[in-house]
C-alpha cells in the first residue's frame, strides 16, 4: 500500500510540472503573437510598406484675402533600419547624393537610436533620416534610390511667405518635441507642429488630419504596388485656411517705420477687437526658421542681444507714461472725486510735503481737458491724492486704493487681455498687499505712492493694453478681446472674440476723455498727429527709464466720431512721446485710413524711416 500511494504521489507531481511548462508555453506564445507587436511587425514589414501621407496645412490670408503663408513640397529621407545592407549599402554614395559626409550619417543614426531622442524606435517601422532636401538633392536621390534598400522618399510641405513680415503673429513651424508626442497621440517623431504665433494657437485646425498608403513589397523589399488596391488606404484631409484680421500691407509699413528702433506698434479696430497691425521691434524675416538652415538662424536669433524672438507688443512690460493719464481721468470723474471743471493748481509741478513731481510750463490752475491736452502731471497727482487720502469716503488709503486698483483692472490693466496669440504678459499693478509689505501697512499714503498716477513708479503695461484703453475710449466705454485671427475655414469663431467688456467706469464720462484728446492733437502735445482731413485723437507718454534715456509712447484713436483705428506706438530710449511715438502713430493712422500719406507729411514719414534709436539702447550700433 505505500508503494502504491508514493507512486500515486509522484504522478501527482509529474502532471503539475507538465501543466505548468504548458501554461507557460501558452503565455509566451500569447505574448509573441498577440502581446508583443515586433514579431508581427517584422512580418508586416516583409509584406507591407505602411506609408504616411501628410495633408496640406492650412493657407493664411490677410484682412483683404491677400495670400500670406502657403505650402510648397519638401521631401523627408525615411529609413526602415532593418532593411539596410539587404544587398550592400555603399554609405560613400549615399552621403555625396545627399550632401552628408560619413560622421553626419553616423551621428544622425545614433539619434535615431537613442530613446531619449526619438522614444519608440524600432528597427522594424519606418524612421525620418534627413528633412527638407532641397530639390538638387531629391533629384539626385531619386534617380538611385533603388541601390539603398530601405530607404524611401516620403513627401511633405513647408511653408513659404509671400511677405517678409508680421514672423511675431505668424509664428514658424518645427519638428515636435517628445514631449508634444507625450502631449497628442497625433504625433510621431519627426511630424511638424505650429510654434509660437497663429501656427501656435490655431494648429488643431490648420494641421488637418493625416492620411496612409499600404504598399505591397517583394521579397527584396521592392514596391509592387498598392494592397488590395488601395482598399486600406486612407486619404490625407487638408487643414483648415485661415484669414488675418492683419492688414498685411499695413504691418509691411509699421515695421519698415519700426527699422532701427525697439519697441512695438498695435493698431485695433475699435469696433470688433480685430487687430490691424502688430509690429514687435527688433523683428526677422519669417523665412529664415524655415528648412535645414532654421536651427542655426533660430539659435543665432536666442543669442541676439535685441532679441528679436520676443514679441515686444504682447510681452515686453513697459510704464506706460502719461498715456496712463486717461484712466486716471476717468476714475476721478466715475468717484466723483473731480468733475469736467474742477482744476487744481500746477507752479511747475506737484509739491506736497517736502515731495514734488515736475512739470512743463502750461496755465495753472487747469481742469481735465486742458490737463490731458497738456499732459499736465501735477493735475493727475492732486486728483489721485484727493482720491486715495479721502478717508471720509473710503475710510482708508489701503480701502481707497482697492477701489482705485477695480477700476483699473476692468478697463483692461494688470491682467491677459486673452489675444489669440501664446505668451501674452499680463503687465503689473501693485496692489494693498505690495504695498504694505514695502512701506508697513498703515505707513503708506497717496504721496508715498504718488507716481503710479501718471503712469510711473511700479506700473507696468503692454502695448497691446495701451491700445486696448485707445479702442475703449473710442467706443466711448467698451472694448472687444482682442484677436488677430478674422475667419477660420467653416468654423464659428470662438465666442470670446465677440463678447463685449464694459468697464466699471459709466460709458458718459468717455465723451469728456475723447474730447481732451482731440484737444492734445489740435492744440497740445499730439500736434504732430493732425491731420488736415481726418480728426484724431491722441495722448503722448514720455515714461521715465532708470536704465537710459526715456521711452517715447503715444496711444490715439481716429476718426473722433465713428472711429476706424486705436493705435499705440512705443519706441524704447526714444526720448519724448512727440519725438517718435506721435509721428508714427499718426502715420499709421494715415496710411490705413487714406492709403497713403499726403504730399506735405512726406518728411516725417522720411525722418521715421531713417531713424535711428536702437543705438542708445546699450545693445547694438548700427
């Protein structure tokens, strides 16, 4: 009986061993064929060619349906690595018809290699080699590609510009980074994607959707036409076509009146929010980050030290001077704090305290409108020091200093205005808390803080704010985000792009603004914006700069009634606003409005055009 019991025993285990080596046979054959994809793709790739077909990205127009970016082909060397050397690769060959020499190849596959680089990779599909050979090189490439098994040609676009201009909108387009891949499943190394600008913000509807061929391969890897006929073929679907709200013959003269200056001009139509222009200064042709040449031009352009990359007019956080001073006006009436015909006194500036603010010579004492005619500091600081030192309406300075900080906030100050371009800065107000951790809470008043009432001290803005405050006041009490895209191919234009914003101040008191404005054009400090046919709108700035000379800044609208156009010029280390900001805000103004500029306004227009200011920038002489 125990014989027999051991022997039951041993069975037992015999059967458990040979169960065991099944299960785990049956999981390794799960795992080569249905698990693990590298088998089946080794036999795929024996069999088929699974090609990518990339769809045409979308074409950019201007305001006026004029032709901005548009596609031209570009070819892409693929490699599918395990196919190399089937029949012997003569890499000298290779390297002379594509302009390589033999440690460019070897390097460009060590990339392809590393999987930090290209995560992924397999021997097994198809690799990207080498972008944008030029059409010499396709040429030769083509006529012997047959003695380099594994590689194909595969055809994409790129972007050509029919003008060299507006590259801070537009944007560029470059290789996706693994972390784009990480981010969208649409992409694979070595795919495209929009970068920075309108390439940027819009690329789910300009890069379309991508299509595939599967060819059938011989068993020398040779193309022997299409599977089943193309019944598994997918076409590529175009991307979306876009229209500016740029005037791109606008832009083209903003900037050339930009050449040899830092700084930014933003023209808005008041109406809708669209922008007209959007010039950053220093710029760059948008064609140079195109092709094999984009990376050495791109890391140049980092280097530069008047950085060309940054897009100044959305960026780039300037004091806003006195064109600030139409805020300030607009508070004190809305707080009741002044009416139209309440002066205050300026003996060449505010003093208070043992503490004075400067001032040019102009009448004293003087109200508001003749205050922003003559940009009168002293009438801005008593105004904002009645506002913040009333405690019988606001209990204290820090209380008075929040309502003051609202007001601001909602006529487009401190924070994104939300353009439909990436990197939008958001600009600086201070508010209680800044304060009080600087001076002690309870130790301030509005004399300690007196210079943010014209614009100075910590204030911080865009251009593109400061144009937006133009558009407001236009309006007479409204503004539209603004936005530099007008139309997307058969879509709706998102709804923020449409939304009306109302400031906290009521719309009435912006017909007394409008009118000082128009006052500092015909009779103040914007004289060199009037015009003998149009009636424009102007505030000059002259921001103090604690690193050089001072900026120069001009915001105005036109016409005065029914206005077409808000501008706002900024011109770093230029000096007074009248010098360089008015000029080329009213030439703008001009040259949209009439389409040209008159006889007799053809030397300032000269003067601008062969200025120079970037030089007492610290940075370059040219």
């Amino acid at each position: 009986m125990r014989k027999d019991y051991n022997l039951a025993k041993r069975q037992y285990v015999i059967g458990g061993f040979i169960l065991i080596i099944v299960v785990i046979y049956i999981i390794r054959l799960f795992n080569l064929q249905v698990a693990d994809s590298k088998y089946k793709e080794y036999a795929d790739s024996n069999a088929f060619l699974r090609k990518t077909v990339y769809p045409s990205r979308g074409i950019i127009y201007d305001r006026e349906g004029r032709l901005v970016v548009f596609n031209q082909s570009a070819y892409d060397v693929m490699v599918i690595p395990r196919d190399i050397g089937k029949a012997g690769f003569d890499t000298i060959d290779f390297c002379r018809s594509v302009g390589l020499s033999r440690e460019e190849l070897r390097k460009k596959f060590a990339e392809m290699r590393d999987p930090r680089r290209n995560p992924g990779y397999s021997s097994y599909s198809p690799q990207r080699l080498l972008t944008h050979l030029t059409a010499e090189d396709y040429g030769r490439l083509q006529e012997k590609l047959y003695r380099f098994p594994g590689f194909y040609i595969q055809k994409r676009i790129q972007r050509e510009y029919n003008y060299k201009t507006a590259a801070n909108v537009l944007g560029n387009v470059r290789e996706v980074s693994p972390k784009d891949i990480e981010n969208d499943s649409y992409y694979f190394r070595g795919d495209y994607i929009g970068d920075v600008g309108v390439e940027n913000t819009y690329e789910q509807y300009l890069r379309g959707n991508k299509g595939a061929e599967v060819l059938m391969r011989d068993a020398l890897g040779r193309i022997r036409g299409r599977y089943e006929n193309g019944a598994l073929d997918r076409p590529a679907e175009a991307g979306r076509n876009i229209r500016l709200s740029i005037d791109i013959e606008l832009q083209q003269y903003a900037e050339s009146l930009m050449v040899n200056k830092k700084g930014a001009v933003v023209a808005i139509e008041p109406s809708t929010g669209e922008v007209l222009c959007l010039v950053s200064a220093p710029s760059y042709d948008p064609s140079e980050l195109v092709g094999r040449e984009r990376g050495a031009n791109y890391n140049k352009m980092m280097k530069d030290l008047d950085k060309p990359l940054l897009n100044r007019a959305i960026q780039a956080t300037y004091p806003p001077g006195s064109t600030f001073k139409p805020t300030q006006g607009l508070i004190l009436l809305q707080e009741g704090i002044i009416s139209t015909s309440t002066p205050f006194p300026c003996a060449h500036g505010f003093i208070s305290g043992g503490l004075r603010v400067g001032c040019h010579g102009h009448g004293s004492p003087l109200p508001l409108k003749p205050a922003l005619q003559t940009s009168c500091n002293a009438f801005f600081c008593w105004g904002f020091k009645a506002m913040i030192d009333r405690k019988s309406k606001y209990g204290t300075s820090a209380k008075a200093f929040d309502v003051w900080k609202h007001h601001m906030i909602s006529q487009g100050y401190g924070y994104k205005l939300g353009i439909d371009l990436p990197g939008e800065y958001r600009g600086f107000l201070p508010n209680v808390d800044f304060y009080n951790k600087w001076y002690g809470e309870g130790h301030w008043s509005a004399n300690t803080i007196i210079s943010v009432s014209i614009g100075q001290g910590e204030i911080l803005a865009t251009p593109l704010q400061i144009a937006n405050l133009a558009a407001t006041v236009a309006n007479r009490g409204y503004y539209i985000t603004p936005h530099v895209v007008k139309e997307i191919q058969d879509t709706v234009m998102p709804a923020a792009y449409l939304e009306r914003h109302t400031p906290t101040i009521d719309s009435h008191w912006y017909e007394d603004i409008a009118e000082g404005m128009r006052m500092a054009v015909t009779g103040g400090t914007c004289r060199l914006a009037n015009l003998p046919d149009i009636e424009v709108c102007g505030k000059t700035g002259t921001a103090q700069n604690p690193h050089g000379r001072d900026h120069s800044a001009f915001m105005g609208f036109a016409p005065y009634h029914n206005p077409k156009i808000a501008v706002a010029v900024y011109v770093e280390n230029a000096g007074f606003g009248a010098t360089f900001g008015v000029p080329i805000g009213s030439l703008v103004m001009e040259k949209y409005l009439k389409g040209s500029i008159a006889p007799d306004r053809k030397h300032i227009e000269e003067r601008m055009l062969h200025s120079n200011t970037i030089q007492f920038a610290g940075t370059k002489k040219h």
